[in-house]
C-alpha cells in the first residue's frame, strides 16, 4: 500500500494581519487548511493568547457535538508556539465558495429562501447551547467538561471574568468603549456626548425576562466572509469562530447585515429588509416545527430578531471608538425616538456637565 503523501502549494495561499493561511493536499484527496497565527505587538500576553485559540479549538468541538452545523473538524494544533515556533491550526477544508458580498445582495432571488431557512435553521441550533454565564469556552482537562472562562472587551487591560447578567455584559462593553473615547478625546464636547449617550444604551438594549440568562453560545463576528456556499447557494461552511464566546440573547439575536448602511441605495436597503423578513420566517417555523405550539418562551429569538432593539444593539455593540460620533447620532432616535435631534441632544449634554 502505498504510503500517503502531502503537498503543499507555497505560491497559493491567504494572508491576513493575523494569520497566514495555506492548503495541503493529501494523496488520498483529502485536503486540509492550516492557519499560522502570526506573531503579535502583545505577544507578552502569551497566556491570553494560548487561552484564546484554545477557546476556538473547544467552541467548533462543541458545536459539532451538539448541532449539524457544519464547522471545520480541527485535526491538530499548538497554542504554545513551542514545536515551530509558531502557533497553528490544522482543519478540515470545507467544501464551497465564499460569498462575494453581503447575503441579502449576493444570493441569486431565486435561492433566497432556501438560503435563509438553513441559515435560521443553524442560528436556531446554535442557540440551544446555552450556559449560566457569559464567557468563553473552554474543554477542561480534568473533567472534559466545556465550562467558561474570562473574556476580551475592548477597553480593558485584563479580561473581563464570567459574567451572571446581560445588564452586566452591556454594560462593561459600553464602559471599556468609553474609557478609549474619553483617552482619545478628553475635553472635546461632541465626542464625550457621543461617549455618554452610547453608555446609556446598556439597559436599553437588555430584556427584564432574560437579564439573568441563560446565555447562548455565539458567533460574535458574523457576516457574509464566513460563509462558504456550494453552487447552488446551500450553506456548507461557517467559519471563524476565534471570538465566540456566550452571550446575552439580546446580543445573539443580531446579524449586522441585517441593518442596511445609512447612506445604501433604497434597492439596497429594501432587498436587505425582504432578506431579514425572509430570515425571521423561517426561524418562526423552525421553533413551531422543534417546539410545538409558539409561545413567548419559544419564539423570542425570532421577536428579538424582528425588533427595533435588535437596530440598537447592532449600532452599540458593532460600534468603535474612532467613529463614536457616527454611532451616537444613529443610536439616537433608536433609543428617543425618531424625533431626537443630535444637536439638542449635544444642547442638553452641556447642561448636564454644567450641572454635574
């Protein structure tokens, strides 16, 4: 029998400002990726590093013992950089393409809805892990048990430990933002409204009935770029999962193409508005058709969806602190209403520094 051989193209591979990643192809056909995490300026903080590919590594375990969702098979790695100097990731290289362009504007109408049944059929499952605590996952040695652990919030010099509450969670994500804000804009008027107002969504963006959980598993950074189609425009990939972590559900129930940018053509914005509409369908059907009988319980995740307050935690949460202006006068008359002006709102924050 003869003995398997590998091969790898050095002249085709991707490169990104993390990792490198390039192909192997097997003698037996079978063809595998491998992501070279590149070195890093905080690479002093070689723990947290170590710790964040490991939570990778014990999120795609997870999902592929709970759901079909099709995520790559991780076939080996070192996320102590000590056999070659680098830290890396063997995967399995699913099948398809990646899409060229936001979902709602790259998928032909013809494929739309079928596109958007797998897709809710997948958020669905991946909603049923759920965990007590916001956090990270990781498979403990000892028990091989997936518990949770500390966290990455922008803003922040350590990590953020697990979390109870949704309230906590915005909250935190909010205060690291203003902390960045406030360093980079001390004194500017504007930019410290902006600062205070997108602090004051956390509760906003919260539901009483679920503050205290539990806290579904995540995909953190989802759009189009981790999706992999075959030609026929069915799901066959999603990837990326570096950052996943549990979540309140207010922050599951968000896909950021969901929300057309503010300056897209109205044909734009209206196939993205059908897309979404399409999308919370057929999660609607998947809960009747896994659950019974709709409830309150059982179809918030498509309600939240749906919701205005699913704009708002887009805009607070995918939101940075060099364009903090930008996020704060679209937020506005999400959490005011439609009639809130950016100007009155800055007339009214000075008053309030008057009187603080």
């Amino acid at each position: 029998m003869p003995s398997l051989t590998c091969a790898v193209d050095t002249a085709k591979f991707a490169s990104g400002a993390c990792n490198v990643v390039v192909a192997l192809t097997f003698s037996d056909a079978n063809h595998w990726v491998v992501r070279i995490q590149l070195p890093r300026d905080d690479d002093a903080d070689d723990a947290g590093i170590s710790t964040a590919m490991l939570s990778e590594v014990s999120t795609m375990e997870l999902i592929r013992l709970r759901t079909t969702i099709p995520v790559p098979r991780v076939f080996g790695y070192d996320a102590s950089a000590k056999s070659i100097g680098y830290r890396y990731m063997m995967m399995e290289a699913l099948p398809g393409q990646v899409l060229d362009s936001r979902m709602a504007l790259s998928v032909p109408d013809v494929h739309k809805e079928k596109f958007a049944a797998q897709l809710a059929g997948y958020f669905y499952e991946l909603s049923t892990i759920r965990f007590d605590r916001i956090g990270r996952v990781l498979r403990s040695d000892e028990s091989c048990q997936f518990e949770l652990s500390p966290f990455d919030l922008a803003g922040f010099s350590t990590q953020i430990e697990p979390l109870s509450t949704s309230l906590e969670f915005f909250y935190y994500l909010r205060k690291g933002q203003t902390n960045a804000i406030l360093k980079a804009h001390h004194g500017e008027p504007e930019w410290e409204a902006a600062a205070w107002l997108l602090e004051q969504s956390a509760p906003m963006m919260t539901t009483e009935e679920n503050i205290r959980g539990p806290f579904p598993l995540c995909h953190i950074d989802f759009h189009y770029h981790n999706v992999l189609v075959d030609q026929d425009y069915n799901i066959t990939g999603l990837l990326d999962w570096s950052n996943a972590q549990t979540v309140p559900i207010e922050r599951f129930a968000i896909i950021p193409e969901f929300v057309a940018p503010p300056a897209a053509p109205v044909e734009s914005k209206e196939a993205i508005g059908r897309f979404r509409q399409m999308f919370v369908d057929a999660l609607q059907r998947v809960h009747i058709e896994k659950d019974g009988l709709p409830s309150v319980s059982s179809t918030i995740l498509s309600r939240l969806f749906a919701s205005p307050r699913s704009d708002l935690v887009v805009r607070c949460t995918y939101s940075f602190p060099w364009r903090a202006i930008f996020d704060a006068r679209l937020a506005l008359p999400l959490m005011y209403g439609q009639g809130a002006q950016w100007t009155d709102f800055q007339k009214y924050d000075a008053e309030r520094g008057i009187r603080d």
